[in-house]
RNA sequence: UCCCCAGUAGCUCAGUCGGUAGAGCAGGCGGCUGUUAACCGCCUUGUCCGUGGUUCGAGUCCGCGCUGGGGAGCCA
C-alpha cells in the first residue's frame, strides 16, 4: 500500500472533489468491478471475527451499506479496535463479487483509515429507536435509515417541484420573507424587530413602529399569494417555493411553525384550471419520487406503512375525486354516521369530516370546492350564487388538508367589498388594488404544503419527521 | 390553547396488593464463526422526570409543574 502524505490524504476535498470517492450507490450498482476504490462513510454495524472482520459502511447516496471486508491480520486490521458503530472511516481495497449472500458486491480493504472515532455515549446503535427519540437528537437522525430515505426523497422531491414548473414555462419568483402583510388571515404572524423589547419607543402605551428598523410592524411571511398575484399579472404562470412561518400554537402532528410551501398562480385561469393544475401536479409528484426512489419507498413500505406503493400507484392511475362544498355536506348527512360535530350547510367542516370524506366515501384524494364566502378569505372569487366563493380544498387521507387554493376576485368594486366584509383595510394593501384597477384578468392559484405531501409519500405521521431540524411551540433546537 | 395518555439503565420496555428495581439490546472481557440486527458465556450501568403531600414504608397513591405522544381547534 501507498503511503500519502496529509495533503494525499485529503485530496478529494481539494483538488477534484470526488476523483478518489465514489459514491456507494455507485458502486452496489456497478455492472463490472471498477478494481481498486476507496470509499468513505459511516459505520452502521461492525461485525468482528478472529480472522475476518465486516463493516456495514453507508456514506447517505442510498439506503444500502457497502460490505467492507477487513482482514484482522492484514495492514487495514490495525484500525478495527477503533471502529465501532458510527464512526466515520475511509477504506480502500478491490470492490469484488461477495461470495457471501446478502449482497452482489463487497469491498476487501487493504487499507482502513478512522477518519472520525466514536465512543460508547454514541446514541445510534444497530437496533431500531423509535422516532421520539430520534427527534431529541435530530443532529445524527439522518444517519439512520428512517432519515436517510427521508432526506433523499425530500431533495428529488424539491427537484422535482421545481422541473414540474419549469416544463411548463412558470416562471419562479421569490417573494418576501419579510412583509408588512398581516391581513391575509392566514396566521400569526412572528414579528420581524430590531427594537429593544425593554426599551421600545413610543408614549408607554403604544409602541413607535414608525421608529423600527422598516418604518412599520413587519413580520415573517405566511404566505407569498399575494405577491405571486402582481407577478402572475406580468408574467401569466409563476409559482413560489419557499419557507413559510406561521406563529400558531399549534400543537398536532401535521403543523410545524416553519415549513416549506409552494404556489403557483396562474393568470387567464378559473377554479377548474386550478384543480387540473393541482392534480397534474400532484400526480407528476408521486410519479417522479416511484420512478425515482424506489429503494426508499420500499423501506417505507416495510418499516413505515404498508400498502404505501400500491396507494401511490393507484392515486397516480386515478382521477381525484371532485364534490362541492353542498355535496359534501349532503354525502355527510346522507352517510347516517354520527359525528361529534353536527353537519349543516354554512359550517366548517371539521377534520373526522374531512377524514370521512376522503377516506370512506372517496377512498382516495378529493377535492372539495365552492365553500360558503363565510368561511373563507377576502381573496377568493365570489360566485354568482352570491353566497359560495370559487376556494378549493384537497384532502387526502391520514393527512387531510394538503393543498388550498381558490380563482382569485379580480373584480375592484367587488374585492374591496369583501375586504369590508372580512375586516380588512383596502387602504393597507392599495399595491394589490392597483391589479384590480388597471389591468386586471381572472386568475387561480393554491398552496401545496411541501412536508404534507412528504408525510402522504413516505407515510411518516408526524411532520417533524420529515423535516430536517423542525421548529415547534418551545421548540427552535439545532 | 383545550382534552386524554405516558415518563423506570445509553436504547426498548417489565415491575403484581404500597414492602426498598429487573430483562433484552448497546457497552466491556472471553470464546466461536465468510459474517448479515451474527451467535455463546461472564461483567458494568439507575436523581425510577421534578416537586410537595399521604404513609412505618412510595417506582407504585394524591396535588402541582416540566417534557413527550395522541386527539381537537387554527391551517398547508
């Protein structure tokens, strides 16, 4: 074996950044031997003989661990008293055709080099640790398998939104995190402040927001519609992807306070063109991560929720369900089901009747649309009925709630008596009236929550499992 | 924010009627083996979430608090 220098030792850092490492995914699926390689990785199990020791090695570019076989005698044998699981180590040797069953492929190391050590306070071990657990320490969750199939679908997933657009000729538009909009109802907003919270300006019973960093009260977005909107009156499709905050304190297994969520908008286009738009979308979604992550949906198959890949399999063959709010409310009288919260026309439904509607009536996803102009936001498109608005609703089941959307009142005279009628100032958002006065054109739009769709795909339950470092009520850890 | 449940070794969990704490895994040592969450033997490990109370005696019963989970509301 070649002796290297320290500079040798860390040449695929800096010169050519992956000349010398391979990744494992490559190598597992290798049609024939590439010879001598050197790979580097995480420990996820070691196995010790007398004569032969095997290192599961997983390096995050697929679920499988690369077979690392040492011999204790040999010159990689020296390292092995300091290899335990989770330890970072580099290997080199001959990737062969592993004579043992489990694997095609193993890599008989002539070298072995611990790179990164670990102790017996190491928190991951070989066993499974439930998912509670594994949140306290979301800093080494994604070396385990749960996470690692987690994350990976995570990224295509987000490549996959953007190649959807893309394709289509949306344009992509960051909208503001910081905004003075607190009127959309969307949320609780976090304030944005660069005053002294025990010195604020002001006469002692109001605060000076004039004297704040931007000259008024500002806050973290909930939402980029209605900056999506002027930019859809330029430029016809642009969608948003982006972090969104919402200070709820909302403790459920489907919320998180920051979360990622995208939203497109399309001008020229009504409440139809907005569901077709958001089941395309949907549908490109799930057939993008089972041609692409087939490894990972397995293991969610086996570990996480049975059934997964059929469930996808059909939602993606099928056409999703479409009922009025009317309808739906028929369906749930007609169901004779008791409900804790009673049925009428001009309610909300409440979640057991969502849950309901799309696991028991429609078996699958639904929207729901035309919702009393009651329950919804002033932006939403007042229909003739003069009592129902142009909102639509997709739930799905286990999840509920995944995507809200609605055709947009593109009407002045009529946007500004909404406003009045939800409370809100039309003098506060004049920039989004300008759209209405000079200009103006129907257009439609929603907003998919990224991690709720992660949660459908994976079938992982709770948010925080499918989002790196999750930020909940008393919790901003990492 | 409301309702319900839980908190015991590093992890997963058992602990009977209130009587002074255990198993598997992990870790250490030894053995064995081209192993597959390897296996076999031996060994180590505790603020029983905190706090106050009841009791001769509390992991166990009661109050309060904290943390986590499930559900509800809000919503994506």
């Amino acid at each position: 074996m070649q002796s290297r220098s320290p500079v040798m030792e860390n040449r695929s850092c800096s010169a050519g950044w992956r000349q010398s490492r391979p990744r494992i995914r490559a190598l597992l699926a290798a049609e024939q031997s590439p010879g001598h390689v050197a790979v580097e990785g995480w420990v996820r199990t070691v196995r010790h003989g007398k004569g032969v020791a095997f290192l599961a090695v997983n390096d995050g570019s697929c679920l499988a661990s690369l077979q690392i076989v040492v011999d204790t005698a040999g010159p990689a044998g020296r390292a092995l008293e300091r290899v335990g699981t989770g330890a970072c180590v580099r290997a080199a040797g001959r990737l062969i055709v592993s004579p043992g069953s489990g694997q095609r492929w193993e890599l008989v190391a002539d070298e072995l080099v611990v790179l990164g050590p670990v102790d017996a306070a190491y928190p991951l071990q070989k066993k499974r640790h439930g998912p509670e657990f594994l949140r306290e320490i979301a800093h080494l969750r994604p070396r385990t398998n749960l996470f690692g199939a987690v994350f990976r679908v995570r990224s295509k997933l987000a490549f996959a939104v953007h190649r959807f657009f893309q394709e289509r000729g949306f344009l992509y538009v960051h909208t503001p995190i910081i905004t003075a909009n607190d009127c959309e109802g969307a949320g609780e907003m976090f304030r944005v402040t660069t005053l002294d919270p025990l010195r604020p300006p002001g006469d002692g019973t109001q605060i000076a927001w004039r004297d704040d960093f931007f000259g008024e009260k500002t806050g973290l977005t909930v939402s980029g519609q209605l900056e999506g909107e002027l930019f859809a009156m330029a430029f016809a499709d642009i969608y948003t992807f982006g972090p969104t905050f919402r200070a709820e304190n909302s403790n459920t297994s489907r919320h998180a306070a920051e979360f990622w969520m995208i939203e497109p908008e399309m001008a020229f286009a009504d409440l139809a063109a907005d569901c077709a738009l958001a089941e395309e979308f949907f549908r490109f979604l799930i057939q993008a991560v089972l041609a692409e992550c087939p490894e990972e949906l397995g293991f969610f198959e086996q570990h996480v929720a049975p059934g997964l890949i059929a469930r996808l399999e059909a939602v993606a063959a099928a056409a999703f369900a479409r009922m009025s709010y009317t309808e739906a409310v028929g369906a749930l009288q007609r169901s004779g089901r008791e409900f804790s919260f009673p049925v009428q026309w001009g309610g909300d439904l409440q979640s057991e009747h969502e849950r309901f509607l799309s696991e028991q009536v429609v078996g699958g996803p639904l929207f729901v649309t035309d919702y009393p102009a009651e329950l919804k936001a002033f932006y939403m498109r007042l229909n003739d009925d003069g009592r129902t608005v142009a909102a639509m609703d997709l739930l799905v089941p286990r999840v509920g709630e995944i995507i809200g959307g609605s055709q947009r009142e593109e009407r002045l005279e009529v946007l500004e008596r909404r406003m009045r009628a939800c409370g809100v100032d039309p003098a506060g958002l004049d920039w989004y009236l300008d759209t209405r006065r000079w200009g103006s054109c129907p257009h439609a739009g929603f907003g998919l929550g990224f991690e709720r769709f992660l949660m459908y795909v994976t079938g992982v339950e709770n948010i925080r499992d499918v989002i790196p470092f999750p930020r909940t009520p008393g919790n901003a850890r990492f």
